[in-house]
C-alpha cells in the first residue's frame, strides 16, 4: 500500500482535517429513503408517460405542418421574386 506524501503547503493543511463518515447504519438508512423516493419519482413518471395529453396529439404536427407550409410558401415567394 502506497502511503500519500503531500506535496505543497495546501495538501499539508489538508493532512490535518479530520475525516468523518458516517455509521454504516446511518448509510443504509439514507440509501433506504432515496431508493423510496426514486421509486415513487419513476411510478409517477410511467404514470404520466402512459397518458399523454390528448391535445399533444394533434396539435404538435399541426404546429409543424402550418411551420414548414409558411418556410415554403416565403421561400416560393422570393425565388419568384428574383426572376421578375
């Protein structure tokens, strides 16, 4: 096992901080609460996937639709505009 050396007066501070973990206990009971929390965040999330809003349906392509036909129909206008 290789030991740590430090190298410069700023890692020679950091040799004198104490280290503090916690229990093996404490982390087990924080892992238990955030995998809770994960959980209901995904069930939540493939609740709101399984049902998307109706509206969305349509109206996205038609958003898109209506978008390309004015890119289009500017884009015929001004290479009409060029040849006159």
């Amino acid at each position: 096992m290789a030991t740590w050396e430090p190298r410069d007066a700023v890692e020679a501070d950091l040799t004198a901080l104490r280290v503090h973990d916690a229990s093996p206990e404490r982390a087990e009971r924080i892992r238990a609460r955030c995998a809770t929390v994960l959980a209901a965040r995904r069930k939540a999330n493939e609740a709101r996937a399984a049902r998307p809003a109706a509206w969305r349906a349509w109206l996205e392509p038609a958003l898109a639709l209506g978008l390309g036909a004015l890119y289009l129909a500017e884009a015929v206008t001004r290479a009409l505009a060029v040849y006159r």
